[in-house]
C-alpha cells in the first residue's frame, strides 16, 4: 500500500517503461490520491484505483 510522500510511476501506454511520475498524498485502501506536475500543463491532484493497470510502482527516498 503506498504512502503519503512515495513517488509513484505510471506507464500509460502499457510498453513497459514509465512515462510519469507523481507523489502520493494519501491512500485509502482502494484509491491512490496523488499531486503530479504536467497534468495539462498544471499541477493537480488526481486520483486512481489502486488496482490501476497503468501504475507500474511506488518508490521512497531513502537517506
């Protein structure tokens, strides 16, 4: 289950490399609520199931 602050990365296309990526607000269980830059030429909060096809992941910084 992802994390407030992880990245997730998304694969629209389906080609197997990632073609965007957004930090995760929150999660709920079933849905993945997130802010990502380039959303129509905005920043914007969006959100997906988290059985999404097109997330291909979740990654932390670590320190």
């Amino acid at each position: 289950m992802p994390s407030p602050g992880a990245i997730i990365f998304f694969d629209w296309d389906h080609g197997g490399t990632c073609d965007h990526v957004g930090i995760v607000e929150r999660c709920d269980g079933t849905t993945v609520y997130t802010v990502e830059g380039n959303s129509g030429d905005a920043v914007k909060e969006r959100s997906y199931a988290i059985s999404s096809d097109s997330i291909m992941g979740y990654g932390r910084v670590v320190y």
